[in-house]
C-alpha cells in the first residue's frame, strides 16, 4: 500500500526545486605534478552535488548508476575557484538523470569561463533495503530545460545499450538518428 | 630536430610495460550516508592510476582529456578492498587510450567480484609549456589486448562524435554499425 | 599613479555581484564522537565561502582579518548537506565584511533550517607584496542589505575596541547604545 | 538521584589539570593562494583542542556552543609550526569557556611569535541523549588565571547579549562599563 | 569445536596467493617544507598494504603488532610514483609477518630505483571479540621466499627481546649469532 | 669558514629546550574497519612530532633517516585522544634520536594509559643543498635524560648493522652484551 506522503512525493516536481550550487577553491592537493585540476577530483566533485540535487529531487537516498562521456577541455589551476551547477533533466521510473556544469574562474573572479559539463544518473533507493525505488517526474519551465528534457531519452538509449541491457537494433532513436547519414 | 633519445621513446612499446596496479582500502569518508562507496571517488582512483599507466607508456607528463561513459553496479562497503588495474589500449598521435578495470574483495579477501571498468584518454604534454607531444604507439601481445586495440577505433570516433570534432556523418564506423539494423 | 584598470576595479558594486553559494555533506571525519559536525569544520567553510565572495567583490586576493562572535544552536548530523551562502555587507578602506549564513537539511532535502550565521571581515592585498589595497565600495539594493550594510558600522567599533585599536571611550556608537540603558 | 562518581565529577578543579597542548606543522593543503594558512584551518584547529581541554575539564564529551571574536594578525607560512594551548577560564552552570592561544615558529624553532587566540565556550552533553549537564567549577591558581576568571562574567553577558538571550539593559557589567564613558 | 570452513582456512597457503601492489603518486600534503616526502606517510602506506596483504592470507582481520627496523635512504619528490609490494614471509600460531618493498620512479617512469623495505608483523583477530585468532601457514616456493621463510625466526627473536617477552639469554639463535664474533 | 651564529647553533642544548607535545583526536579516517587506529597512522603522527622536536633543536630542516622496532599493544579507538611527546636522547654529528612517546585517553580524559613509543632518528639538512650538517650536543639533566643518553649508543649500533653500515663483528657493544649469555 502506498501512503499519502508517498504521492506526495510522486508529484511531479519543478527543475527549479532541486537546482544545486557548490564552490570549491583548487588547493595543492587536487593537483597533478603540472599543477593543474587532476580530472577525477572533479569527476567526483560533479558527482557529489549531482547526488545532492538527485537527492532533494527525489527526496530518497541515491547512488550513482551511471556518467555519460566526460571531455576535459582547459587546464585549472591551484587557487582558481570552481563553481557546479546540478539539475535534473528527467526521470525514469526509479532513476533521475542530472545535467552538471563546471565554470571557472580565478580568485578574483577574473579569466570566467565554462569547463566542462557531464550527466550523471542515479538510482533512488530505499534506505533500509537499498532497493530502487520510485521518483517523481521532472516539470522543464523554460526552452533550456525542455531541450535537456528531450535529449535525455536519446542518452538513455545510448546508457543502455553500453551496459549491455538493450540490444542495438532495439536502439531506435540511435538506428534513426545515424542511419539517415547512410545511403 | 627530433633527438635520438626522443626516437627511442617514440619506438612502440608492449602494453605489458606500462600495466599499473592500485589497491585502497574503502574508509568512511569515501562512501555516501549508506556507507557505500560514492562513484566518484571510484573516478577519482581510476584517474589516477590511468594516468600513471599514461604516463609511463608515453615517458612524459600527461593530462585526462575524457573519460568514457561509466557504469556501477552493486556497492562496495566501507572497510572493502579495491583493485584497479590500469592498461594502454591503443596511442593516437598526442593521446593513448588507458583501460581501467576495477576488483573489488572483503578484507578477508572473499565476496571477491569485479566492480566495473572504464577507458579514460589521456594527451601527452610537455613540461614546460604544456603543449600535445607525441607519444609511442601501443603493441597488443594476446587476444585480450587485440580486441581492446582493434575496438579503441570505434570508441575514438564516438568521443569525436560527441566533443564536437566531427560530424555525425564523418563517423563511418558507427553508421556502418547502426545502420545494420535498419531495413 | 593609478591606473584606469584600478579606477574601474574601485567603481562601487553590486551585493548580487559576489554573492556565492557552496553546498557540502557531512562527512564522518567532519564529526566529533557524537556524530555531529564539528563547530570549527563549520567555520573552516564559513572562512573559505566568505573568502571567495570577498576575493570576487575586491577581485584581488584577500586574507582573514577576522571573525565576529560565532554560536552554534543545534546539532548537524552526519549525511546532512549544508548550503553556506555569503555576501558582502560594507566595504572600509582596505578591508571588506562578508555575511556568512548557513543552512542545513538532511539528504533527501528535508528538515530543513538555518543553522547560523557570522560576520568575516577580509583585508585585500596585493599579490606580490601582500600588502593591504583599497578596496570598491558596497552598494545594497534592499531592506535586507540596507540594514547589513547600516549595522556595519557599529560591529566595526565592535572590532576596533576588541583588537585594541580604538579605546572604549572612542567606540562612540556602543556608548550611545549601551548608555541608554542607564539611567 | 546523583552517584557518588558523579559528585566527585562536580568537585572543582584546577586550571593545570585539563590544560592541552597541541602542534601542527602547516601543510601546503591547509594554505590559500598566497601560501599563508587560512583563517578558517586555525579555527579548526583551535576549536579541536579546546573541545578536548574541555571534554577533559567536564569528564564528559562536549560540544562547541560559541565562538567569540578572532583576529588574524601576521600571516603563517606553509613550513611553518604552530603550538596551539588551551586551558578552561571558567565554568558556568553546564558550559565551560576556553582560552585558546596559538604561537608560531618556523620549522628551525626561529621567529617565534604569538599569532592570536580566541574564547571558545563547550557544552557538556551527555552521552545518550546529548543534553546539556552539570560541569565541574574552575579554581585559579594565580593571577593571570585569576584575571581570565573574573573577565569571563563580562564576556559571558556579551555572548547572552549577541545571542539574543538577555536584553541589552539586562547586562549590567557592560552598561556600567560603556556608560562610565558617557557623559 | 571447529568447523570445516576453519580447517580449510588454515591449509597453509603460497606466499603467491596474498601478493599486494599499491602505487601512489606523491601529492604536495605528503611532503616536508622541502618537498620530500615524509617518512611517516609512507609508513603509514606500508601498513595498509601489509594488512591487506596479511587478511587476504589469515582471511580474517588483522591488526598491526610491529614493525621492524626502517630505513630512509633517498628523498623521494612530490610527483613521483611510489609502488609498494607487499608477500607474507612466514606464520607463528596467531601472526604472520608481511615484507613491503617499495620502488619509486617519476612520472614518466624513468629513475627508477628501490627506496627501502620493512617488515610489518600483524595479529589475525576474530571480528566480534577481537580476540587473536589461529593463521594459516606460508609455503615459499622460490629461493628468495625460502630465505624470507628461514630469517623469519631471528627476526621474530629480536622482536620478543626487544618487546621484552622473553630474556636475552632465551634468545638463542641471536647469542649465536652474536658469539660467533667474540673471542 | 664557520660563522658565528653556527658555533652559536653549535653549543650543546638542554633536552627541555626542544621537547614538543601534539595531541590529536583519532577521527573515523584514522581507523580500520575494526575502528581501531591504525598502526601506520600512528607512525605518521609520531614522525611528524619527532621531526619538529628534532627541527627545533638542530635549528634546521631534518629528515627521517630511520625508525626502531615499534610494537603496537592495545587497540586505540575512535574518539580517543593520543598525546605524543618527543624529546631528543643524544645527537651524531649530523643527526640526532628522539625518543616519542604515546598517551591515550578516551574523550573525557578516562581509561589514560601508555601505548607505545619508538626512537625515530633524524638528520639536519641545509636548506639548499639537502646536504648533511653539523648538529649540537644534548645535554641531559636527570635520571631518565641520562638513561635515554647512554642507551643510545647501543641502539646506534644496531641500526648502523641492520642498515649494513658496519659489520656485525663491529657491534662491539652488541657483542659484549649478547656473548655474556653464552657459556
């Protein structure tokens, strides 16, 4: 049986709700032997507010089920200042994808600019038993939003057939979407 | 004017030579409120040691330039011991290609299972300026290392695909292959 | 001589400018033996948030000058996220003061409620010879940055009196507010 | 009903008898930009220690309730070893105050100086249900512990006052003290 | 009683079954004021891969007894790679003592060189009350194992001197050792 | 040419004028999935300690050159508190021994007991070079200074045999010590 706090759960809810910000300034540490942002210190600071904002959207405990492509464009520096902007994009059943930026700039706020960007998605679970569990669905307000909103089934399509979980040729945005450059 | 110890470094060299080993031990603060591991400080230890089997293969300095979509199956606990093992793939001109697969065991040693894998590519870069230097090419040794030096290509051209690089239609291993299964 | 760039850089701003957000969760080795998150980890990052906020408003480098009475109300568990949010409320001279505020909530986004505030007061310096630099001047847009930016004043006679720098006597804001209770 | 243990617990004590001594060496993590250790990683450090002078004066585990004002002064140097000394000044009903210094030397033991310190104010909690509970009184044994005794009653009213429990004109000490300027 | 299980966990095992690989990249936190890195940091890695190594042969947890006699040689620099092996050389009823050689070169895999090397000793303890418990033995199968295998009892002998569990004039094969120099 | 600030820094010092005191707080990262502290985590801080004591009293920069047999007895748990005191027993021409001793006491000051100890030796660097220099004499003041002084020539020479310095037919010491138990 499904209880009234439970529907209210499973109230759609607004990208807005559960948007999340985080700053972090790049300290030794976080560096390779060049002095520059080693990519999985922030692959993991991308997943750590990409949980936080999964999680509030949800309003359940997540874990990281997947990481689409990750590009590594220009270096950053020790001192600079990063700032990660998480949002979801869509739900599915028991999963919500995330769409996580990176910008950039020094500690005076000088040389903005983006980084990167990646989508993570995670799996609500229960606490008790860590089994998936349900999450609302996603409401996109503005042009942005719907774009990321649409795209997100082509990326799930693509997520599942790495992970082995649907063959190819039931791929059908992926058969459409490359097949028509053949002739 | 290409010096004789630079000819000698770009001599193609065994996949053997450059196979990396890590080993951690899970502590509290890597894991989530459930004390599971959180995936992106899995991402981080596969950065690193992927960059350490990068950067002895190409005998210079290198940096992440992406990391290919990564997906997590079951927890690992706190108190868990993983195992990362890092291999060159294939080079490509400035970059080479690393395979990172990840083990996981109880301290004891038992409940021994393999946790997940991803290929992380790195560019070769100079010390002093930071610039893309060449690196050796990559000689596969079994079976194993051939079909992970032969499918390197098709995975290179989805990461152009999606970085932007080329067109879609210029992606003529993916159109081949998705187009298959259309009729 | 001063040149048009430093003319530029002392135009007074916006609060809205260098308001910056950091988001954190709780990890176990934040907390003390009873699982709550240590006061002085709470106001390592009140420090570091404050800092990037000042650094943004100056666009220079900014040191700590100091740290307005802190209290600390009820516990923040291990899991929990908090949301440091930091603004500049008044600029004197050399140095700026950031109102640090934070709230906290449980992972799934609930429970949520301020668990304090401080006042960080930053000195800008210059790069090579760190020493302080005039800082640009605060404008507030609204009530609430308004009655900061009013108060400023008198918790900078706080200060003074309390580093020794002016004598009580001199800290004519607190004699006229505290000598209206006596009668 | 009160044990025996519990009333030899609540026997006062002196000052030397829970007084902790703590050094750190600064490390590259703990510096901003400018190589200079962060206000913020001072605090840290010196609310550690003044929990554990406290915990140890209390017999109890304890919690930091306030901080009172901090000034940073000269700059610390990655290199560089700090002593940080706390001692209890005083306790009230179940909350105990703390003077916490902090010296510096660099690493040869040269250019010793003092650097700040700070109150910091704990409340002993205990262990089940964290709720606050008597603490031992304090015995001064002479007269720079006798004058960090008697001063505690006046930084006592400022923390009521700042923390909005006692009115402004409840605080008799600070208006007799700002008041003997007004005239 | 004992069970099966038990009896197949003390079959004694090759020394090849629990062979453990670390490597690390040497970060500035683990360094001096001059850049090298700390004898305690590495230490403290040669304990963690010698209490995989020993749970991965007892299966069971282990906790550190002792380690021996270490040496620091060269420096080793931020930036460099450190790879740690660590073998089970020999089993006494409860404990098992672990060798961990360390090599080091820099990032590109050039000067290479072994740094040092050590014998940690741990206790297989029963996870509930922590108690020791009975490990299975080790079987050298080379001449360098077997050598391991033999020293293995003086070493043992030194360490029950030097913890005082036994008398001098008890430590046989150290007198001699040691009288054989005497005439 | 010597100068005369290092035949100042020459003049053999007292024992007290270096003796250095660290407490620390053992946090969750500190321990084993038995949540006891690790041993290696134990040698980390007893080398960093023991290198300040040394630093101090050489007037310079030091580095570990080797650690004595450590044994590690009863388990320390999370939450305790470890107080390490290190004194120096007697200098080498170019390098010096600490003695560090280890307390602990849970977080209310009960259950304080020793834990163990260990001689950690040091050698003083100059800044530039990293060459070996001269350090002054120790002075010892009682009984147990004495007792640290005297022994410490023994445990040298342990040290030069297992460091395969001098022979073991060199150990004059050693060899009087052990043969007497030979008959």
């Amino acid at each position: 049986m499904i209880t009234f706090a439970e529907i209210m759960q499973m109230e759609p809810k607004l990208v807005s709700t559960s948007r999340s910000v985080m700053t972090e300034m790049i300290m030794p540490n976080d560096t390779n032997p060049l002095h520059h942002l080693m990519g999985g210190n922030l692959m993991r600071w991308m997943d750590i507010i990409g949980g936080i904002c999964a999680g509030k959207h949800c309003e359940s405990h997540v874990v990281t089920a997947s990481v689409d492509h990750v590009s590594f464009h220009e270096g950053i520096e020790v001192g600079e200042v990063i700032t990660l902007t998480a949002q979801v994009t869509r739900a599915f059943n028991t999963s919500v994808e995330t769409f996580v930026e990176v910008h950039v700039a020094d500690i005076k706020g000088h040389n903005s600019r983006k980084s990167n960007h990646a989508y993570f998605t995670f799996v609500a679970v229960d606490e008790k038993n860590h089994r998936p569990q349900k999450v609302p669905g996603v409401i996109p307000e503005n042009p942005e939003e719907e774009k990321l909103f649409e795209s997100a089934q082509r990326r799930r399509e693509v997520r599942l057939v790495l992970a082995g979980r649907i063959k190819p040729e039931e791929a059908s945005e992926l058969i459409d979407y490359f097949s028509a450059f053949d002739e």
